[in-house]
C-alpha cells in the first residue's frame, strides 16, 4: 500500500485543524497564531541549548498533543522552534500542524551522514532534492514526481548566501526510515546517484511542501560518517547550536525578510477576490487625483500600484502618462494580461519603493497601503527622499489608521494618525486636507484607512 491505492486529489478526512480545535478545547488554550518562521531542529541539541540559556520560551499558541514549541527573539526577528521531531512521519505530522497554527516558512536542520563529500566541505548543505527511500512522502506525491525544494526559492536562499559570504552548498540527499539498515549496497547506490549526504525528514517534507504549496527549507548539517570510524558525530561548540543558530537566522533574512519573494508568492497563489486591499472602482483614490486639476498629460506614478485597477480608470479618462511601480513581477504581468494591448500605454517598473532610481519627476505620486509597510526609520527615510527629489507636484498616500488592522498578508504594518503622517511628510511637503475610511474586504470585513494629499514645496 505504500505506492497504491493513492488518491493524492482526495481531501483528507482526519484534518491538522479540527485535531488542534480539539486539542485547544482540552487544553483550553486561544486559537492565537505561532510565529510566521518555525524551526524543526530533529537533533534536539539547539532547542536544548536555547532553553538552557534563557534565550526560549515556551509557546502557549502551540496545541499540539505530543511536543512542546518555544519562541525565541533575537535580532529583531521572532520565530518558533521545536525539538526532536526525529523521522519522516513525525516531522510532517508536526509540519501539518505548525502551518495550521500559522506558520509561513518552515526551516529544518537535521544531522546528517556523509555519502559524497561536498565541493568546498562546508557544514551545511542547502538539500535541493531527496532521494525517497521512506513512505510518509507517497502519501504526498506519487512515486514518479520528485521531492525538491522549490527552485524559487532555492536560487534566492543561495544569492543571498554568496552575497553574505557563507560557506553553504547545495546538493541532493537520500532520505530513509530505517537509518540502521544503511547497508554498504544501498549506499554504493547512493554514491551512484550523487547523492551527498543520507538523513531522514527532506523527502516527507518536500513532499508535503509540494503537495500542499507550502514554503519548506532543508539543510543537512553534515555531522557524522556513520559511525563507521571512533570520533565521530562532532557537531562543533554547544553541539553545533551556534552555528545551526547563525543558519537560521541567515535564512530568516533572506526569504522570510525578501519582500519581493512574498510579495510573488501572493500574487502567484491568490486571486482577487482572496487578497483584503482588492477594490472593483478606486473612488477614493480618483477623487484624490481629479482634486489636483493636472491635465491628462500629468506624469502620475502608482507606488504599489500591484493589480490595482487604478491604471485602468485612469487610462480610460485620458490620461496619458502612468507608470506603475510594483515590487511583484506577479502582480505587474496580471495588470499587463488585464489590460491587454493597453498596457502599452504604460511604464511598468519592477522594484522595491526603498530601492527605486527615478529617471524622471512625477506630478502626482499615488500610494494606496504600501507606505505602512515600511516599518523602519531607514525605510521611511529612504522612501522620503525619493519622493522629495522627485515629485514636482503632489502625493496622495493612503495607510492603515490608527483604527485600522496592525499587520496584513501577514506582515507587520505601521498605523498612522493624521498629525504622524503629516509630521512624517513635513520635511519637503505640506498637507492639503486628509479623510478616513473603511474598506470593505471581499471577505466582507473592514478595515479603516487614512488618506492624506500633500502639495510640494520647496525651501
């Protein structure tokens, strides 16, 4: 059975959800969310190591039956990390369960024995594809799809790496369950296969990744040649806890802080009609800009403008200078196919706001729920210069108020009053007039904004 009588289309009847509504029942703990990272660290050692230093604390989020979650804080990032989920079937049982308690990006760091050493010997090595030599991945994917890591994000995880100067390779593993019957065939095979290390989660984890469109990371940490000569298993200082730490954190800075990753996934996964800022008609935006009485050939640029529907209005009045900036690629290409042979028409810029080099100036800078995002003051003060040096005419932005949500699609947002906003723009811009407002979602929930139009002047 463990090939057939598979029907991967199928809905699962024992769902991750309804065990951990009962477990909350029992436990009488709140449906509240787990961090948006969360570790697996199936040695144990790093869990142990994090407890024993006061740097964890135990999660009152996580209902699962069998195992014990703790937060850590450092560096300005949260995430989650549990201990000792040893094997194929527990690390994807515990897998189904942190992301139905709300995790996004689940990294795991497991030791592993060594088949082919590596290029450059590194301790690390990013797993891009496993060999699956255990059964918990066939009730995923069927025996002929391969369990890898998303191509995606593996070429992002790896620039990043290069660019911080990490010594960290990438290479294919043979996943097993029954890692005592490693026999000198089976790893001769192995050999065969350029296989590079041997360990026991990468399959069942890429598998259920795949299967569910889920963001998985895998790292061997390559520890131990099997046992097969004295001295072995030496992981390095605190068993190997600080370097699995910096891992970690490297990680978390490259994917789950990528804005440009997120933003993709989203508009590659979601329709509009599943995203909370969707707007069929712009009204309050238009109002803004028809307020500045420019002619249709204003330059008028849409900062996050996404698949906002704003450059369809605006197109369809006459005016004939937009550009839309977006940080997505997704989001721009859906525009692009909605708007057909008008699209054309406009200037389509693919770049993070912070990181954007004009080449000309605009009359009006528009901004609908994008400058909340910015959660920095170095971000702030980037976005700010930019405008500064280039708008000749007015901005219109639009944030979440005071009253509205403090974080969407899953990131931290800044709230904002009229007088902080307006203290925040004093430096090159004076307030016209500001007005709040609910949305109303497409799930049918409200969220309230502030907008606020601003005239340039110059000191």
């Amino acid at each position: 059975m463990i090939t057939s009588n598979k029907h991967y289309s199928e809905p699962s009847v024992f769902t991750p959800e309804n065990l951990l509504r009962e477990a909350r029942r029992q436990k009488n703990i709140d449906d509240c969310k787990v961090p948006d990272v969360c570790a697996l660290d199936p040695d144990g050692d790093l869990v142990e190591y994090l407890i024993r230093t006061g740097q964890a604390t135990l999660n009152e989020c996580w209902a699962c039956y069998h195992t014990r979650l703790y937060t850590v804080k450092q560096r300005g990032v949260e995430f989650a990390i549990l201990g000792c989920a040893v094997g194929s079937s527990f690390a994807v049982l515990v897998a189904e369960q942190l992301f139905a308690s709300g995790c996004k990006t689940l990294i795991s760091v497991t030791s592993a024995g060594i088949i082919n050493p590596t290029k450059n010997n590194s301790k690390f090595v990013l797993i891009e594809q496993a060999t699956r030599d255990e059964g918990t991945s066939y009730h995923y994917l069927p025996a002929n799809e391969t369990s890898n890591v998303n191509a995606d994000l593996s070429n992002r995880l790896m620039a990043y790496y290069r660019a911080a100067g990490l010594q960290i390779e990438t290479g294919n593993s043979w996943t097993t369950d029954a890692p005592y019957r490693e026999t000198r065939t089976a790893i001769n095979e192995a050999k065969k296969l350029n296989v590079v290390c041997v360990e026991m989660e990468a399959a069942a984890l890429y598998a259920f990744a795949k299967a569910k469109d889920k963001d998985v990371i895998c790292f061997a940490h390559l520890t131990n040649t099997m046992a097969q000569t004295e001295g072995d298993f030496e992981k390095g200082e605190e068993m190997g806890s600080l370097d699995t730490l910096e891992l970690i954190h490297h990680t978390i800075n490259a994917v789950v802080k990528n804005q440009a990753y997120h933003w993709n996934k989203i508009y590659a996964t979601k329709q509009p009609n599943e995203v909370s800022w969707t707007q069929e008609i712009p009204k309050t935006s238009l109002d803004f800009i028809h307020s500045f009485g420019l002619p249709k050939t204003a330059k008028i640029i849409d900062v996050g403008g996404g698949e906002s529907k704003l450059v369809d209005c605006l197109l369809d009045e006459g005016y004939e200078n937009i550009t839309v900036l977006d940080i997505s690629k997704n989001a721009l290409d859906k525009a692009k196919k909605r708007l057909g042979d008008k699209a054309q028409k406009v200037n389509w810029i693919v770049s993070d706001v912070t990181e954007f080099k004009p080449t000309t100036n605009y009359d009006v800078w528009h901004d609908r729920a994008t400058f909340h995002f910015l959660t920095t003051s170095e971000q702030v003060s980037k976005y700010l210069g930019i405008a500064r040096n280039h708008v000749n005419g007015y901005m219109t932005i639009g944030t979440f108020s005071t009253d509205g949500p403090e974080k969407c699609s899953g990131l931290e947002i800044r709230q904002y009053s009229e007088e902080k906003l307006t203290a925040e723009l004093s430096n090159g811009f004076d307030k016209i007039r500001c007005i709040t407002e609910d949305h109303t979602t497409p799930f049918n929930t409200t969220q309230n904004f502030l907008f606020c139009s601003f005239k340039r002047h110059l000191n």
